[in-house]
C-alpha cells in the first residue's frame, strides 16, 4: 500500500474492538469548525470525529443537529474553517478533485432528478473520475459499472429511464453510480429517507454486502435511530452541532442519549439484540 | 480465457455506443436532406436569370468542384480561376450564402444548447443571457467608429459577449445562481447593450451604414460571401469540435452542481471553459450574420424534444438541424417577399417566438432543466 506511512507521533486515544485491537480510521476529522458563508455563526464543533476502516458508521441525530454538514466537510464539500480532515492519514487538500472522487464516493441528500437519462448511462457517470476530459469508456470502466449494477441489484431496469422510476429505484441506480466510482471510502446523505420499507432494506443490505465483502468503510446518515442501532457497527450521535457521544450502538444508544440528543421517551432492549422502542416525544426543554 | 474474456467486452463495447440511436441517424439525414434542398432552393432563383437546370448543373460543375485552385481562391481570397459566368453567379455570389447560413445555424444551435447544459436553465440562450447584444454592440461600434478593425470581427464580438456575459452572471450570483435571476439579469443587460446599440446609430456618418447596422442587429444573411465564410469557418470548426467532446461533460453538469462535485468534476473551471465555447460559437455566428433572435433558444428545443436529453446526442443533432434550420429560414427571407429581401433575423424570430410559446403551454414545468 502507498499510504502506509501514518502519523505515529499523533496523540489520540487508539479505538480498540472487543479484543483490545486496535481499530484504523479510514476518514479523521480533528479540531473541526465548520459554518456556511451564508449564515453567521459555527454551526457544527467538533474536536475529534473517527470513521473507523472497514465499518459502517451511522450518523444520527435530530434534525438540523449538523449531521449533513459534517458530510460535507469530510467529503470536502464545505472547507472547515478550522481543523483538517485526513483520509487514510492523508490531508484532504493534498488531493485533486478527481483524486479524491477515487478515494471517497459520495452521495449528496438532493438529487436533482434528471427525467430523461437511462440508469446505465447514469451509472457510467460514476467512472467520471478514472476518465480523462475526452476519454471514451474502457473495460476496466465496463467492469465496474456491470459490478455497481449487479451489487445494486438494478440489472432489469438498467435501461428504464430515470424519470420512469420509483424512489427506492432511482436511489438504487444513484448508489449505483457511487458504487460505480470504485472507492474504498463511502459517504451517504440519507440513503434510505422517503424510501418504503422494502427499498430502504435494498439500500442497506447492498451497503451492507459492500462493506462485508470488499472491505468498504461506509458513512452513512441515518434518519431512523431504531434503524441505525440495528444496522452499524459504530454510531455517532450528534446533537445541537456537538458530537454527543459515538461508539459500538450497544454502548451509545441509551434511554439517556434517546431523551437527551431525540427527546423522546423510549425503551431500549439490548437482549436478544438491541432494540429501540420509541414511546412519546418529551416536552419541549 | 483471454479471447472470450475480450469478445466479451467487444460485445459490451458495441452495447456502449447505443447512445447513436435509429432516431438520431434519421433526424440527421431528414436534417442534412432538408439542408440540401433549402440550398438548391436558394441557388435556383435570384436577379440574374437562369433556368433551375443550369443552376444545379452549375452547383455540381465537376469542373469547380474539383478544381483546387477554385476552392483556394474561395477560402483563402486568393485569384479566382477562369469559369463560366453561371458558375460564377452560383459559385460566388449564391452558395456562399448557403455555407455562412449553415455556419450560423450550427454554432448558434450549439451555443444555446451548451449554454442551457451550463446553467441547467431551459431558457437560456446566447439571446437571452446577453452575449448576443454585447457581442453585437461590439460589432456595431466597430462598423460605426473604429472601422478600420473590420477584420478582427469574431474576435471582438467575442470579446462583446464574453463582457456581457460576465455582467450577467456576476448580477445574477449570489451564492450559486437560479433559472430565473439569470434569465432577469440577462433581460437588464440586454436592455442596457440595446440602448447604447441605438446611441451609436447616432454617431454613423450617412443612411448606408446605418442601414448596415439595422440588417445587422436583425440577423441578416444578406450579402454574405465567400470572406464572410473564410472568417467564420476556423472558430466555428474549433467551437463545434469543443462542444462534441465535451458532451459527456456536460452529461456530469447536468446531474448537479453537488454530484459533479463528488465526481471529480472542478465545477467552476469546466462551466467556464464551456462558457467560453459557447460565447465563441455564438460570437462566429454574430460576427458574420448579425443578432439572429430566437434561433439558440429553439434549435436545441427541437432536437431535445425529438432525440432525447443525452447531449451526445443533443449536439450532434444540433450540429445538422442548426444548418438545416438556418438554411430554410434564408430561403423564406430572400424568396418569400418577391422582390424585397427580409433578415433572416425576422424570419426566425417570427416563427421561433409562436413554437416556444406553443412549448411554453405544452410543457407543465418550464425553467431548470
């Protein structure tokens, strides 16, 4: 591997798995500051943020608690006004833009829907970072586009046109085309929001099948906090543009951190596995 | 193994070029059909008079056809060699009309297309976004004041464009731009290059030039001839060639600011650049043929609404409906009237602004593409 010389000198407290090993980072966020030229004001403060390698990371949180924001500055959307983002140890200014779209495939919240563009061409477009401005497609972009299509399981709708489709299928076909971008780092905007219940499954059984069997570390912004406790293996809770505490779900998600960061009144079962059992929301504070 | 493996991915590749549909090759040669026929058309009738025979018999004269010193002298201005008096009627007077039409159709049709791509707005237009009045006020102030910088043309109506498209875009930003700021902006701009438009007529010497000047803000293929061909012919072919490489570029715009981003793409570079071959196209066109309304906003309606919004296909379909459109429209403007030629100008504008009326009712949504 190129990006074996790491920063040993940093001082951080090592993640460590059940076994006391060592976990690696995939993405870091360290010292973050970030606000939109916009508004005035730091919207999300953040000293220390993990994506661990090879993992599903969940981001969850209330609404405008900062999640999407904090998705933007690790995919270098929005620059921090202070602190850096480092992927594999390596600064994310150090890329190029199409660098990085090699690294980190990303999924933004909106997408603009185009009516009239088929699913395969829209997943050819994932390629866009291993071309060339003039370039034609090749076979390695032929193989990847037929593996995005395949693991998405959109292969009979690969020539529909996108305004043709439901919107479990068109998200489908958008993962596909990040899929199609052949990166070892992934970033979703909620994935699985407006989905019925039958695609949001889709989604997160291909992210899932990504990660398990190429090793993909995946971070995902979940609306569902029953949903993401059940499905990642580290969680990150974000509250009021704070990090509020982020680990394994069965060491995050307490009845605590449901009133606190959700304000919900719930019960959480951690046997058999765990479960969040929504109850009432609780009064404004 | 490796052979089936690459059989395999021949098969794939083949699959990969299905974006040139049966739709696509029919539109182009309905479009190249139309072209030729509007062009005989045009070369059949005018002041000296001679059958429609001898004409065409004149247009494919293999003896000018395939004579090089011929098609030296037409594009580089050198000595014209000995023929015929018909051939000369044809070959010098009328097809050059022809070909400039055909140049402006095209890259006026890519113009608008590319332009409509780079700011995701259905409504746009080198017309509607200012580049054609700030290209023609450059044009016209060259004729009117500072004549003697005649045949750097192009390059100033590029450079009027280019100034009037900045302003544009630079009124309309705040934070990213929407469909209906850049449409206003273009709207106030285009008033104001108007009126310093109409100040310069002010400033002309005698009724010829102004006359020149009126024809030319109409759009007016009038008079065009083999110098205005031997002007426009590199740029356009550099323009054209730009903006069919750069389809697929303007595939990934399409998808969205954010997506492209996350693609790889340097957004603001790649618009601009575009931009700037969609001012040059424009500016080719304005330069030897004046402002022709309407025509950069229709053309890539037309050829979107028949083959689709891929714009691999969308510019070659411009690239053969643009000359076939341009053409026709000339051949209305010179014939319809009997004795009196129109601009082009008024043609198109005539007929271009009732369809997209007609589009405007039709679609249920209007605006981002």
């Amino acid at each position: 591997m190129a990006r074996t010389q790491r920063n040993t000198d940093r001082e951080r407290t090592q993640i460590t798995d059940d076994n006391g090993i060592a976990i690696e980072s995939a993405l870091v966020g360290d010292g973050l500051e970030l606000s939109y030229p916009s508004s005035d004001g730091t919207v999300v403060e953040c000293t220390r943020l993990d994506i661990p390698e090879e993992a599903v990371t969940a981001l969850v949180g209330p609404n405008g608690s900062g999640k999407s924001t904090l998705l933007k500055a690790l995919s270098n959307h929005l620059k921090p006004d202070t602190g850096t983002v480092r992927i594999h140890g390596e600064d994310l200014d150090s890329f190029s833009q199409k660098e990085l779209a090699r690294e980190l495939g990303v999924l933004s919240q909106e997408n603009d829907s185009l009516g009239s563009i088929s699913v395969e061409d829209l997943v050819y477009h994932g390629r866009y970072p291993h071309r060339g401005f003039f370039d034609g497609a090749d076979e390695a972009d032929h193989r990847a586009v037929e593996r995005a299509i395949e693991l998405a399981g959109i292969d009979e709708i690969r020539d529909t046109e996108l305004g043709q489709l439901s919107g479990g299928q068109k998200q489908l076909a958008w993962i596909a085309m990040v899929l199609a971008q052949d990166t070892d780092v992934l970033l979703l905007d909620e994935p699985t929001t407006f989905l019925d219940v039958h695609h949001q499954f889709r989604v997160l059984e291909t992210i899932r099948q990504l990660n398990e069997e190429k090793g993909v570390t995946v971070a995902v912004i979940l609306h569902d906090i029953a949903q993401a406790a059940r499905f990642a293996d580290y969680l990150v809770a974000m509250h009021d543009g704070k990090l509020y505490d982020w680990g394994p779900p069965e060491e995050v998600v307490t009845e605590q951190l449901l009133a606190d960061v959700f304000a919900i009144e719930a019960t959480v079962e951690y046997e058999p596995e765990l479960q969040v059992l929504p109850k009432r929301a609780l009064p404004d504070r | 193994m490796a052979g089936a493996e690459s059989v395999g991915a021949n098969a794939v590749t083949e699959q990969r070029d299905s974006w040139i549909t049966g739709t696509l090759v029919l539109f182009c040669l309905m479009s190249m059909v139309v072209t030729v026929v509007a062009g005989l058309i045009q070369v059949s009738f005018g002041e000296y008079s001679m059958t429609v025979l001898e004409a065409w018999k004149a247009v494919f004269n293999p003896a000018v056809i395939f004579d090089l010193n011929a098609w030296v002298s037409f594009l580089f201005g050198t000595e014209r060699p000995d023929m015929s008096t018909n051939s000369i009627v044809v070959w010098n007077l009328r097809l050059p009309r022809v070909f400039v039409g055909i140049i402006t159709g095209a890259t006026l049709a890519v113009s608008g297309a590319i332009f409509q791509a780079v700011t995701r707005n259905e409504l746009a237009s080198p017309f509607i976004l200012g580049v054609s009045s700030g290209a023609g006020f450059a044009v016209l102030a060259t004729l009117v004041v500072f004549s003697g910088f005649a045949p750097f043309l192009p390059l100033i109506a590029t450079l009027g464009g280019t100034l009037a498209f900045g302003l544009v875009y630079s009124i309309a930003w705040k934070g990213g731009t929407s469909p209906v700021r850049l449409v206003l902006a273009g709207v106030i701009v285009n008033m104001v290059f108007q009126s310093l438009q109409q100040g310069l007529f002010f400033f002309a010497d005698d009724l010829g030039v102004v006359q020149t000047a009126i024809a030319w803000i109409t759009g007016s293929l009038t008079g065009t001839g083999w110098e205005e061909v031997r002007i426009a012919i590199l740029p356009a072919i550099i323009a054209i060639a730009i903006a069919l490489a750069g389809a697929r570029q303007l595939n990934v715009l399409m998808l969205g600011e954010n997506t492209a981003r996350s693609l790889g793409m340097r957004v603001e570079r790649v618009r601009f650049f575009l931009s700037g071959v969609a001012i040059l196209a424009a500016s080719v066109a304005i330069a030897v043929a004046g402002v022709v309304s309407f025509f950069g906003l229709v053309v890539p309606h037309i050829v979107r609404n028949t083959v689709g919004g891929d714009y691999r296909r969308l510019m070659v379909g411009c690239v053969f409906a643009g000359p076939a459109l341009m053409v026709t429209a000339d051949v209305g403007a010179r014939l319809a009237m009997g004795g009196t030629q129109m601009p082009v100008g008024v043609v198109t504008g005539l007929i271009g602004g009732p369809y997209f009326l007609y589009l405007m009712r039709k679609q249920q949504s209007m605006g981002e593409l």
